[in-house]
C-alpha cells in the first residue's frame, strides 16, 4: 500500500472525532425545510443518515414476507467486543469502536453458533428497522440462483438468450448464464457513480434514487435499460463489476421459475423465521431491484447469514440446498480476479462467485455501498453484519473494514 493511502485513512479516522454531529432530519410536524429529506435526495450526505433507513417512506416497494409464523430465537452470548482492535492498514492499531464511528455504522451485529455475542444500534436506528442493503442485494440473488440450478430449473451452461429472447442483440445474448452470475462478460459498462451519463446513474434515475439532469431522460423500466448494452469482447475468464448482470439475472431467474424475484426472497425469508418483513424496491413497471434495493433489520439479514453458515439449513429447514452453498464457498479462480485491480486491491486473495466475494472454502462475503456488509467465515463459525450510512460510496476505509471482519472471526474461532 502506498504512503498516500495510508496517510488518507489515517486521516479519515482523525478527521471522524472531530465531525460535528448530523442534524435530526424529519423531525416536526411538518418537518422544517432544511430537515426534509426526498427521494433525489437518497445517496447524498447528511441525508442518508436517515433515508437509509426510511427507503419504504419514499420509493415504491414490494413485500417479501416474513409470514405469520414465529420469529426464529437468536441465543444470547454477548461479549465485550468495542475495545478489540485490529491493525489497519494506516499503520494505527483501531478499536473496533473506532472503526464502527469513522465509517459511520447504523447496526452491527456478530453471532457465533447461533449466539448473539455483539449487537449495537447507532444513528437511532433500532432493532426493528429495515436498513437499506444496497448491492448486499446481488449476493442473496446469486443465493437464489443457486437454488435454481440445484432445483433443475435453471442451467448454468445455457446461454442468457434462451431465456430471455429480448437479449437478442445484447451483451447477454452469447453469454452463459453462469458467465452472467459471476460478472464475467465482456460489456459496455462502466460503474461511475459520479458521472450523470453513466450506466449507473441512469440505473439510479430509473428507479429515482438521484435527481435527473436537464436534457436526460430515464428509462421506464429497468428491463429497458438492460436492453441498451452491447457487448465488447469475448466473455469469460476474469472478472469485472457490473451491476446490469445482477438485474439480467433477475430477469433469467424469473423466467425460468415463473415467479417475480420478490416471491422467490419472500419464500425464503419466510423459511428464516424472521421478524419483520423485507421489501425490495420497485422499478416503474413493478419490478423487483435485485442488484441493490433489498431493506431489512440487522437480525434479519443475521438469520440469512446464520443459514448459509449451517449450509443452508436454519430454523429446522433446509431453506437452500447444501450443494448450492458449498459451490459459491468454492469461489472461482483468485488468479482472475486478481486481475481486476480496483477490487483485488481491497480484497486480497478472494475471487467471486455467484454474485459473492469468496476466500476460498474459508469464507464469503457480501458488500454493499456506502457500508453493507455481511461476512461470513466457516473456519471461524462466525457471522458479521454491518449497516451504515458513509457519506460516500466508496472509501478508503473499506479496505479496514475487510482486514476488521477477518481478524474479529479469527479472534472468536476459540470463544
């Protein structure tokens, strides 16, 4: 790592504890003008810090159900962990404390065999507050996926056309459907979040989470907006971060199960015995956001990552297939992801796999803007969540972040 780099995080966690703190946004009745908070207003700082958590207060949503049963139990262990440090990258020694407050975390939640051992809330987020997940989102998809392949519904070695004729034309239209899921496809695409023309940003005007600009138009529909990208090249063989195959792959897996995506999360959040339900955001033609619009509360999302630690099996069910989790644990080649330098640079020896961020039959993880994250280490039987509200999509912290999740699981291998 670079001198600047680490100067840039060393600075980051200085320049935290001495930010002033954010403004009750929403708060009278009415609010006062500078308090109000709108759908454009999503993404930008300070507003997130509440938007994040209120998504179903300002875009069109669709319910994934967390049924009439009851809740799942989560035992409780909890262990003093705010004072575990770790060494950064900056070259500091940080408390886990330290790091939650600089990357602006909302709820952090660690289990171990079922057992609660850390939960904190901050920002007046609460237990049952559905947070925003953001690209946390691709990862429960490709999960989904997975099931269908197992279930014989869909075939990983098919092209993407075969289900979707309307690809014709498209990048989609010669790559396989596991191409597609591991973003292995050769596209004209560029993930930019700052520039107004991007793929990205028109991805946001569709679904309203920014302002349009004069003289752009948005898309109806996100199933429009897939339709607009050619390819570029031969697919296959490395990897490259393109949200358009998450939302191509909704539209695959719709197709060959017959159902909305959001019945295919809803049958399995019922399965989790969660507490409240979910909800995806919904595009203007009602379509389910499977690359980034999935909401849910920080034990929720605990109990999804508690399944996967258990190979599928939770709440005395067999909630997905044994087989389809072990083979996203298996990951892809780290050679080839390796390649991919923006990414590999945070996330040291990993490799990606059905919409996952593997380290290779050790753990998986799944990482959203702006702060989402869940880890989940099997060596360590140790299950992480965080949600934030950062200021920005990305920073430097995040590369801390990876090093904290994987150094917390070592450390409670042995508890």
């Amino acid at each position: 790592m670079s001198l600047h780099l680490k100067q840039a995080m060393a600075l980051a966690y200085a320049e935290r504890q001495d930010r002033a703190p954010a403004p009750r946004l929403m708060t009278g009745l009415p609010p006062a003008a500078e308090l109000r908070v709108s759908a454009a207003q999503t993404l930008l700082a300070p507003y997130n810090r509440w938007s994040f958590q209120h998504l179903g207060q300002l875009f069109p949503t669709l319910v994934v159900a967390a049924g009439s049963g009851p809740a799942s139990t989560l035992g409780a262990g909890e262990l003093d962990l705010d004072s575990f440090t770790f060494p950064s990258l900056s070259g500091l020694r940080i408390s886990l404390a330290e790091h939650l407050d600089a990357t602006s975390t909302d709820g952090f939640l660690v289990l171990k065999k079922g057992q609660v051992l850390m939960e904190r809330y901050f920002n007046h987020q609460q237990p049952d507050t559905r947070h925003v997940m953001f690209s946390v989102t691709k990862s429960v998809t490709g999960a989904l996926a997975e099931q269908l392949i197992e279930q014989g519904a869909l075939d990983p070695d098919a092209l993407a056309v075969q289900y979707v004729p309307e690809f014709k034309g498209t990048a989609f239209a010669t790559a396989t459907v596991r191409q597609v899921m591991d973003m292995a496809i050769s596209i004209e695409y560029v993930e930019h979040y700052e520039d107004p023309h991007s793929p990205t940003s028109h991805l946001h005007y569709t679904v309203g989470l920014t302002a349009i600009p004069p003289g752009i138009e948005k898309f109806p529909s996100l199933y429009d907006w897939l339709l607009q990208f050619k390819p570029h090249g031969e697919h296959g063989g490395f990897f490259r971060y393109v949200t358009a195959c998450t939302e191509a792959m909704g539209w695959i897996m719709e197709r060959a199960s017959g159902r909305p995506c959001a019945e295919l999360f809803t049958q399995m959040w019922r399965q989790l015995g969660c507490e409240r339900d979910g909800f995806l955001l919904a595009d203007p033609s009602g379509h389910g956001v499977v690359g980034f619009g999935f909401n849910a509360t920080l034990r929720d999302m605990g109990r999804f990552g508690l399944m996967l630690l258990n190979h599928g099996q939770f709440n005395g069910q067999q909630v997905l297939p044994a087989l389809a989790v072990n083979r996203i644990l298996q990951g892809n080649d780290p050679a080839a992801y390796a390649t991919n330098k923006e990414f590999s640079e945070w996330s040291p020896g990993a490799s990606y796999k059905s919409q996952w961020y593997v380290f290779n039959d050790q753990a998986i993880m799944a990482v959203g803007i702006h702060g989402q994250w869940v880890f989940v280490d099997y060596n360590a039987q140790v299950v992480i969540i965080k949600q934030s509200s950062s200021p920005e999509a990305e920073t430097v912290l995040d590369m801390d972040t990876v090093r904290l999740l994987q150094s917390l699981a070592a450390a409670l291998a042995d508890a």
